[in-house]
C-alpha cells in the first residue's frame, strides 16, 4: 500500500496586492523627498545665517576699532559715523581706499594720504556689502546696513528695514534666498508661496 503525496498549494500574489503594496512605497517615498527638501532648505537656512553672523562680527569688530568723539575728552565714544542716511543702499565703492595702517600715525591711509575716521567707517561699510553680496550661494538680492534700532524683535525686510530714528545700534542683513516653491510652502504655510524665500539676521551692536 503506498502513501499518497501531501498536496501542497502555492498561492502567488493578486494584481490588486501589488498595486496596494506600491501605492504604499510610493506614498513613503514621496514622504521621504518631502522631508529630505526640507532638511535642504533648512539646511542652506542655516548655513546663511553663519555666513550673515560671520561677516556682522567682522564689521563689528571694525567699528570697534574705530570710534568716534566730537572733541570733548569726557564725552562717550560713540559709532554714528557708521549710519547710512540711506539704510540699505547698495555697496558704492568710496573715494579713499582706507586699507593701509599706519603705526606712526595710528590712522588708516589710502596711499600718502591719511583717512580720517568718516572715511574709515565709509570704507568698512563698503567692505562689508561688497563682501555680502558674493557671500551668498544663490541669493537673488541683499541689503545690510547699520541703524538705531529700540525693537529687534520687528523682523527687517527688503523694503523695510526697520530702522528707528533713536536707539542702540544693530547690525541687519536680509537677503532673498531660492529655496523653492514647495518647500517655501511648507515653511510659511502659504499655498501661493513662491520659490524664493526673505531670510534676515539681525544683531545689537555692543562696544
């Protein structure tokens, strides 16, 4: 007497599996380019907010180096030979070239002819923006200037830099950088965003 084969069943796949199992692999997909994009942008944000505070330090430092008294000995060293009657303007190279110290004199010179210390500030403010504009990787526009400021809380723009006509000076930068289109709407959770992005730093001056 012999025994029979145990009968096996192999049951495949149906087409209506498949298709489940890749709309799931493409929704996780699509999940993971979505926040791989953000992880970009925030990424890039972040390295521009290094480059602005970089470069706000460095003008800081020149300032610091350079004040100003009106002649009076007691009176206060102060910086406001470094505000712009036109905050934001662009950089316009100035007709001394500050770039040369003399130890003898203690002055920067441009050539045989001495700076004094409007002109040094001139000089570091255009500097500064020259250097700003091709610091960037990908911004389509910059500002920066030097201003009174009672409020750092007020975000600056590109129209409005949002200077006052007293107060603590503060350092601003605010460029327009390409982030994109759908990452610009996650970011801001505007559904007409576009694919560029206002980002800004901003720093109180301190002595």
């Amino acid at each position: 007497m012999t025994s029979a084969e145990p009968f096996s069943v192999q049951r495949g796949f149906t087409l209506l599996e498949v298709l489940v199992a890749l709309f799931v692999l493409g929704f996780g997909l699509l999940a993971l380019a979505a926040v791989q994009l953000r992880t970009y942008s925030t990424t890039r944000e972040a390295e521009y907010q290094s480059i602005a505070a970089l470069h706000a330090e460095g003008l800081a430092e020149a300032m610091r180096a350079n004040p100003k008294r009106t002649g009076v000995a007691s009176e206060p060293w102060q910086w406001s030979h470094y505000v712009e009657s036109t905050p934001g303007s662009a950089a316009t190279a100035p007709s001394q070239t500050c770039s040369n110290y003399d130890a003898t004199t203690q002055a920067f010179g441009s050539g045989s002819q001495n700076c004094n210390q409007n002109q040094v500030a001139a000089y570091d403010l255009y500097l500064f923006k020259s250097r700003l504009e091709s610091a960037f990787p990908q911004a389509q526009e910059v500002k920066a200037t030097v201003c009174p400021t009672n409020d750092l809380s007020v975000a600056p723009t590109l129209s409005a830099l949002a200077c006052d006509v007293s107060g603590a000076l503060a350092i601003k930068i605010v460029w327009r950088a390409k982030i994109g289109r759908e990452v610009n709407r996650q970011m801001s959770g505007d559904a007409n965003a576009s694919a560029t992005r206002q980002m800004f730093y901003q720093v109180r001056f301190s002595p």
